[in-house]
C-alpha cells in the first residue's frame, strides 16, 4: 500500500474514532453542560487519541475552548503526552486514575490540580473515550503547607520543651500540675510521676511569708503574669534559689485554661551574692557584723522602738591593755585574741541582740526590747566578767579587760547619733576612771 493510500486510511481511522466518541455523547450534552457547569471543578472528554470532544465552563474559562485539539497541548503545553499521563494509564490498566499535576491557565498563571482520569464506553462495552475531571486542590495543598508548618513548629517547641535546661511547668485552671520538662525534673528531684495532678505549694520551702504568696496571686490575677525570685524545697529536703516567670493562657472566651510556669536555678547565683553582702557586712577577722551593718541594725531597732514605744540598749566596748599583747606576742596573736573576743561576747547576748566590731579593738552591742536601763547593765556586767577571765593563747595566759559605756532608749536620746555619743561618752569616762569597769548616763561608774 503506498504512503497516501496509508496516510488517508489512518485519517479516515482517526476520524471514525472521534466521531464514534462525539456519537457516545449526543443527546447528553446539555445534561452535562447543566450538572458540569454548576459544579467547581473541570472536565473533559477526549477520544482514544487524546483529542478533546467536550469542555465544561470551567474548563473553557481557565483554557479555552478547545474541541477537536490534543488535551496535552493545551494543559501543559506539551508536545506529546507526558510519562504517567493520568487518562493514558487509565487506557492501559481499564482502572480510575487519580494524580496531582500542575497546569497553566489562558493566562499563563500555574495552580495545581488533581487529574481524575476515567473510561467511557459505548453500548457493546468497548472503550470509546477518555475522561478527564480536573479538581483545584490550591486550598487543599495550601492547608496542608500550613499544618506541615504547624507540625514542624510543634516539633520544634517539643524540643526545645524538652531539651531546655529551664524548669517548665504547666498547671491547670484548678492549679493542679499537668506537664513538667526534664529541667524541671533535674532541679526539683521530683519526677513528672510524683507531681501530676499535684498543687505546685509541693515545692514550697517555707522561706517566704504569706504576703509573698498574697503578692505573687494579686499579679496573676490582674495582669495574668508575674516575675521573681523565691527558695523551694528539693526532693530530698535541700533548698534552692530560682528566677521565675508565671504566664497565663486563656481560652478564646477569657476563661483560665492554664498557667506557665519558666524558672531557672540561679542558686550558686545567689550563694556568691550573699557571700559579697556578708564580706561587705561583716568584719573578715571575726566574722561579727562590721560598723556598716551595726549603723543599719541600729537604725532598724530605732525605728521599730519608736513605733512600739519599746526600750532597746547601747554597748560601746573597748578592750582594756590589748597593745600590750600586740606589742609583746605580736599581730597574729593579737588576731587570735580578738576571735576568742568575739566568741565570749557573742555567747553573753540573746539571738536577737548583736555584737560587732567596729574596727582596732573597739566593739559594740545592740540590746533590743529591754524593760529597763537595769536590763542593758546587767549584760554589760555579763560581758565584762566574761572577758576579765584569762585566756589560754600559745601555751600563756592572758589577762584583758575591757571599759564599757551604756546608753538607753528612749532615756539618753531619740536618734542614733545622739545615742552613740552617749555610749561613747561613757565609755571614755569607764577608761578614765580606772579601766574594766562600766559607765552610764547619769549614772556612777
């Protein structure tokens, strides 16, 4: 057969097949225009050889109308049918094909559809068309995007939860805990086991007052968030420092859902600060509170005197011959005397009362809540036994004294200054009047 004859007969084929498959629709068409056309996704019908029969609307409007040309032109602009083309695989396997493509519009914009390809056949049951249902899954894909995002963040969240080396702790709207990290954990002792559905007050030190608390739920309550500093207990009974944030998470209608609690071990932290406040407070010799922080317990006691109408007392102390043992033992000894000092007098005092050194060989004493001027010479008699005693140093006894003047609250004055100058002024008379003796305003050595 020569080339025209068999060029004419694959035409009169080609044409046969696409007439057979208009033929399969006739009669149908309006039908599909109505339910297509009211629908939101696109379809065509294409002969056995990829050429279009029929379009809907929404096809016509994204394409083009385009009857009797090759589908795969006009999609995707294709010279030829594409690997794993949804309506060919449908023609080799007899099943429903179903693949994500990208096409682009009359416009030249690209979207993403899902490709639904499927069989029609004619009355004997031979396949005679393909059919192609074209569904934009833009909003689809695009809610997907967002809940990979929302899971990579939720991923990324879990690890930071649980690699942080912040204590988290979750509480509900009862207060009970819900959800504690492995920080928390390692700075509480407590397992999540131990502490879910318990009240957070189990790691509650003790160390901070009820008006702490009262503070801490007033800030929760008003602004929903609070921030600072407190001591909690360990498991195994040891208490520690934290910094601590607390925030609130509300539902969409105000309502309490939880409440987030941040912290951060801040102990050693706070070790070395009250190790610097201490050296900077007390005397690096022996360890009693220095003249800084006497001035400021003074000045607290006054203030509280004033406020009850209580009485306190003042000690001015300076020891009796002790260059003279500076002066033949030398300084270290004299520093060794001075530690045996301040263990003396701190064991003649209450609690509540305090000794510090106030520089050389010179201390005080500060008596709180006393009855009587009577009251603060009697320990002034009691401290001044006490360092009359010998002291053992090296192998040698030691014999000081020391000259004491008392002053009285509210009696020898209403101020600090004057208190001491009081204090003072009779300590010096006891020096002058012969040594290891007492001495009070208005009264006789």
């Amino acid at each position: 057969m020569s080339k025209d004859k068999k060029k004419l007969s694959n035409d009169l084929h080609l044409e046969a097949d696409f007439n057979e498959a208009t033929q399969l629709l006739e009669g149908k068409s309006e039908l599909l225009d109505n339910l297509m056309d009211s629908m939101g996704d696109g379809l065509s019908v294409q002969d056995k050889h990829m050429r279009i029969i029929y379009q809907n609307k929404f096809m016509v409007d994204n394409f083009g109308a385009h009857v009797g040309e090759l589908c795969y032109k006009i999609y995707e602009n294709r010279d030829e049918i594409c690997d794993g083309c949804p309506i060919t695989e449908a023609y080799r396997t007899g099943k429903v094909t179903r693949v994500l493509r990208m096409a682009t519009t009359k416009e030249g914009e690209k979207f993403r559809f899902e490709n639904i390809a499927s069989l029609l056949r004619n009355d004997r049951g031979e396949i005679v068309a393909g059919m192609e249902l074209v569904r934009l899954v833009e909003d689809r894909e695009r809610a997907l995007d967002e809940l990979r995002a929302a899971v990579e963040m939720l991923m990324q969240a879990k690890a930071v939860y649980e690699n942080s080396s912040e204590g988290i702790m979750v509480v509900d709207h009862d207060n009970h805990i819900v959800s504690v990290n492995p920080a928390f954990e390692s700075i509480t002792g407590y397992s999540a086991e131990d502490v879910n559905g318990v009240n957070p007050k189990i790691l509650s030190s003790g160390r901070q007052p009820a008006e702490f608390y009262a503070e801490m739920w007033r800030s929760l309550t008003e602004a929903g968030t609070w921030r600072g500093e407190l001591w909690n207990r360990h498991k195994d009974g040891h208490v520690y420092a934290l910094s601590m944030g607390i925030d609130t998470v509300l539902h969409e209608d105000g309502r309490l859902k939880q409440r987030v609690c941040i912290f951060t071990d801040i102990t050693e932290k706070k070790l070395v600060e009250q190790r610097i406040e201490h050296m900077a407070q007390h005397d690096a010799l022996t360890n009693l509170p220095n003249r800084a922080l006497f001035a400021d317990r003074l000045q607290h006691t006054m203030a509280i005197a004033k406020r009850n109408q209580s009485h306190f007392g003042l000690l001015n102390i300076d020891l009796d011959h002790f260059k003279a043992v500076n002066d033949s033992l030398g300084h270290a000894a004299g520093d060794t005397l001075l530690q045996m000092v301040a263990k003396r007098m701190c064991n003649c005092v209450r609690e509540s009362d305090t000794v510090a050194r106030m520089g050389g060989d010179e201390f005080a004493a500060l008596l709180t809540s006393l009855h009587s001027r009577q009251d603060a010479l009697l320990v002034a008699e009691k401290l001044r036994a006490a360092l009359e005693a010998p002291f053992e140093l090296e192998g040698q006894q030691l014999n000081i004294s020391c000259s004491i003047g008392v002053s009285f609250y509210p009696e020898d004055g209403s101020s600090e200054d004057v208190l001491t100058q009081r204090a003072d002024q009779a300590m010096y008379l006891a020096k002058s009047s012969g040594r290891n003796r007492i001495c009070s305003t208005n009264t006789a050595c």
